[in-house]
C-alpha cells in the first residue's frame, strides 16, 4: 500500500508540472505560439515513460528500475526527434521554448525517478 501511496503521489507531482507548464504558456506568455500538439506530445512522451516506471516500481519482483529509465531515455530521444520532424516548421519557430518544455519534463521525471530509487533500496 506504501508503494501504491508514493506512485500516485508521484503521479500527481507530475501532472502537476505538466498542467503549471501548459497554463504558463497559454495564458501567460501570450505572445507566444506554440503548437498545443506539440506540447501534448512532449508531455504524453515523457508521461508513457513515468508510467512504465511506475509500473516497475509497483512490481515488487523487479528492482532494477533506473535501467528501465535508462532504455526509457532511448525510446523518447527517437520519439521527440520523430515529433520534432513531423512538427519541424513549429519546432524551428519556437526552438528555446520546446527545447526548455522537453527540458522540464525530463528533469521532473529523473528527478522523481532517483527518489524511487532511493525508496526502493
């Protein structure tokens, strides 16, 4: 149940960001055009991976999660080069913007994964 307890808890710090990141950009920076697909993207991908961790975390039999994370970090490297292609004319217009977007949410998301390191150990 602790496990449980601290994945939801995880979970929501996560959301959380997500939806602080989406309504700064929205309503204040409003000068500032940046594809709502491309953001859910960015956050979808980074998402799937925290909830695969979480996943692994839940499992008592598997403790080797920062190995998931890692081969996680291979999977979204060729996921938002993907989105970075199909949305290339957005992603040129807003480069910092994106770049610091993709930035914030992998920094939670290891952030939040040492700290489930640390509690599984």
């Amino acid at each position: 149940m602790d496990r449980l307890k601290t994945s939801l808890s995880y979970l929501f710090i996560f959301l959380l960001v997500g939806f602080i990141c989406g309504v700064v950009i929205k309503y204040f920076i409003p000068g500032l055009d940046v594809n709502p697909a491309l953001h859910s993207g960015l956050f979808a991908i980074n998402l799937i991976g925290f909830l695969i961790i979480l996943g692994f975390y839940n499992s008592s039999k598997y403790k080797g999660i920062g190995f998931v994370f890692l081969g996680l970090i291979i999977f979204k490297f060729f996921a938002v080069a993907y989105l970075f292609y199909r949305f290339r004319t957005d992603f040129s217009d807003h480069i910092l913007v994106y770049f610091i977007l993709y930035w914030i949410y992998m920094m939670t998301d290891m952030l939040l994964v040492i700290k489930l390191i640390k509690k599984q150990d």
